[in-house]
C-alpha cells in the first residue's frame, strides 16, 4: 500500500523477530507496550544488525514536551501523538 512493503507485530518480542528476518527500512513503534516500553525496543532495534539503519517514528500518546525529547534520545527520527493524520504518517513512511 502507498509502495511500502508492511508487516505487523503485535508486541515487542515479535517485532524484534521481524527485524531479525524483515530488516526495515522504517518502524513505526507505540510508546506503552507490553513487555518493554517503545525506547527500550527501540535501543533494542538499533543494535541489532539487520535494524541498525532502520528509521523509527514513534506513535504515541504521550505528548508533552518531555515525552518529545524521550523519543528523541530514544533514537527516534518522528513522534506523532495519537491520534495521527495518516496523510502525515504515510508522507513520513514513503521511501525517500
């Protein structure tokens, strides 16, 4: 859809298993997750080797400007606050 090649995790264990056989280009994480929050999966993408490049963009609802420099620390690229345009989104998840 919108020439991205998708795939779907459901928890944070998962998503790390797709990156081990998907190697993103981009992931799009939500903040309060099960298992481990989303900075944590984060770091945890990054230093693996097939996410190392991958680019994050962080969905949340955590907004304040805190929760923005978090994200940012965390190595993510975007941080939209739920709920989030899809246009905005999708302009943003487009290869370059």
């Amino acid at each position: 859809m919108e020439g991205c090649e998708a795939r779907v995790a459901t928890d944070p264990l998962a998503a790390l298993a797709l990156v081990d056989s998907f190697a993103p280009e981009v992931a799009v994480l939500d903040i309060g997750l099960p298992q481990m929050d989303g900075y944590e999966l984060a770091g945890r993408i990054h230093a693996s080797t097939r996410g190392r490049a991958c680019r994050l963009i962080a969905v949340t609802g955590y907004g304040l400007p805190d929760d923005r420099a978090r994200t940012r620390a965390a190595g993510f690229e975007l941080h939209f606050v739920k709920p989030v345009d899809l246009d905005a989104l999708l302009h943003a998840v487009r290869p370059a």
